[in-house]
C-alpha cells in the first residue's frame, strides 16, 4: 500500500503526485505539438452570417444547437464544432467589447 500524503482537502498518494505534476520543458513540448494552428483572418468582409474558423482556416456558418452540444447557447462551428467563446476565434473575429469596437 502506498503512503498516503494529506493535501489540503484530499488525501492523494506519492505515485498519484507524480502523475499529475508536470515539468515546465514537457508542458512546452506538449503545446509545440498540438495538432493545430491558428490562421489568421484574410483581409475583407466576411460573408454574411459566416465567422472565420482559425482551426479549419475557412469562412464557417456558426450555429446554434450543435449536434456535438445541443444545449448548448453559444454558437459553434458547423465542421469543427469550437464555440465563439474560444479564445482564438473572438480575437480573429474581433468579438471581444462592444460592437462599436468590433469593426
């Protein structure tokens, strides 16, 4: 049995520690090799009712109810299914503040 190490508000084992604690060199290496990168928008207007999908690098129709999240209220990407709320696709979408700001 292992030795048992109290932590705050659990109780977790020295081989559970370990598992969870992660190097700074791994993290980095990790996020170096995600399998996706982010497109910048193309210069212009969107097409009307489309929003430009950084993952896919395409103009995509945003809907609400994705099958992936049907009850959901945030509108996703019909392909891809990433929300309006990702990081990514508000700041390539200029979403962030008040609309005034957007354009």
């Amino acid at each position: 049995m292992s030795k048992v190490r109290k932590t705050g508000h659990t109780s977790l084992t020295e081989e559970q520690i370990a598992k969870i604690r992660v190097d700074p060199e791994d993290t980095a290496k990790r996020l170096a090799s995600l399998p996706y990168t982010i497109t910048p928008r193309p210069e212009g207007k969107a097409p009307r009712g489309h929003f430009w999908c950084p993952y896919e690098a395409k103009w995509s129709d945003f809907i609400q109810n994705h099958p992936t999240s049907p009850m959901s209220n945030y509108y996703r990407c019909e392909t891809c299914g990433i929300s309006t709320e990702d990081y990514y696709v508000k700041t390539v979408n200029r979403l962030w503040g008040d609309k005034e700001e957007r354009n």
